[in-house]
C-alpha cells in the first residue's frame, strides 16, 4: 500500500504515550536504586570530593529538566529599556 499525502494516520501508538519497555526500564532501575540507596550512598561518601561532584551532577540529569539558552535581541531595545533591564537584574542578585 502507497502512503497518501494527508491521510490521517492509523494504527500504533497515540502521540504522547508512553512506550512499554522504556516503562518497564525505568521502574526497574528505581526499584535497583530504591534497594541499593544505602550501598550507594555509602559509596558516594568514600569518593574524593571532586568525584563525588561530579556524581551528584551526573544525578541531577536525572532529576531536573534542562535548561534551554535564552537569547534576547537587543538591537531592538532603547538605551533606557536595557538600562531598566540590568539595573532589574542587579536588584535580583542582591
């Protein structure tokens, strides 16, 4: 069977769901760690202080969303508004 241009699609699985084996994976691998936290954390506190760092970094990945990079054109801004922006900014940090 040829595929028509515009046909609606039909058959497998919804957009959005969710697929059975990376499911499977990933309550497999929580229940490993939700086991071995005890192990783990205790390996964790023998590593050097720099590994250890960068463990926890690598654990992060896991746990928060990434950020994307904002670009702002500034081009199109007037001096006042830019001004208005860094001195917002600034207040924020202190």
């Amino acid at each position: 069977m040829v595929f028509q241009k515009g046909r609606e699609k039909t058959g497998g699985r919804k957009p959005g769901s969710t697929n059975k084996a990376t499911t499977d994976i990933k309550s497999r691998i929580a229940t490993l760690i939700d086991s071995q936290f005890d192990g783990i954390t205790t390996d964790l506190e023998q590593l050097e202080p720099k590994d250890r760092i960068a463990a926890y970094l690598k654990f992060l990945e896991y746990i928060l969303p990434k950020q994307r990079e904002q670009k702002i054109d500034l081009s199109t801004l007037t001096d006042e508004q830019v001004d208005d922006l860094l001195n917002k900014a600034l207040n924020k940090l202190s």
